[in-house]
C-alpha cells in the first residue's frame, strides 16, 4: 500500500494558474477501494461549510445521496434477479 502520493494533476477548468504551492487531496465518491471513507470526508466538509454556503452543502449531500441511492438499486435489481432464478 502507498501513503500519500501524487495521483492527479489538478488543474482549473477556467485555465487560470493554481495559487503557489496550492495542494489538495482528492476524496473520490463514486467508487473505488475507499469510497466510504471518502464520502464521510466530503460529507464532514459539507457540514463544515453549510453556515458559509449552504448550496454548495446541499449539493455535495444531494451528489453523494445520488450515488447510494444509484447502488442501492443495483442491490436490490440484483437480488430480485436472485429470486426470479
């Protein structure tokens, strides 16, 4: 296992250069080894920052909301094809 590493290279989407020295990790929510463990960190953020934008709040809860509501229908499409069996 790898600590922590360069895995990305971020960039602005408006082609504005990044702030010297900025650095940032990225939580990935839709998948992959630590998705849980990230989704509570973007979801901890959400909170943290809902006094200052309540928007920008609701619209990491609602993403993050998206994507368990898209897996728990794949569970259940899953295990009703399990029955039809």
């Amino acid at each position: 296992m790898k600590g922590l590493y360069q895995k990305y290279i971020v960039t602005k989407t408006n082609g504005h250069p990044l702030a010297e020295g900025f650095e940032s990790i990225i939580l990935r929510i839709d998948g992959g080894l630590y998705v849980d463990a990230c989704r509570k960190g973007v979801l901890a953020f959400a909170e943290a920052v809902k006094g200052a934008n309540p928007k920008l709040c609701g619209d990491i809860q609602a993403r993050v909301k998206a994507y368990e509501l898209k897996e728990l229908g794949k569970e259940l499409s899953q295990e009703s094809s399990q029955l039809g069996r």
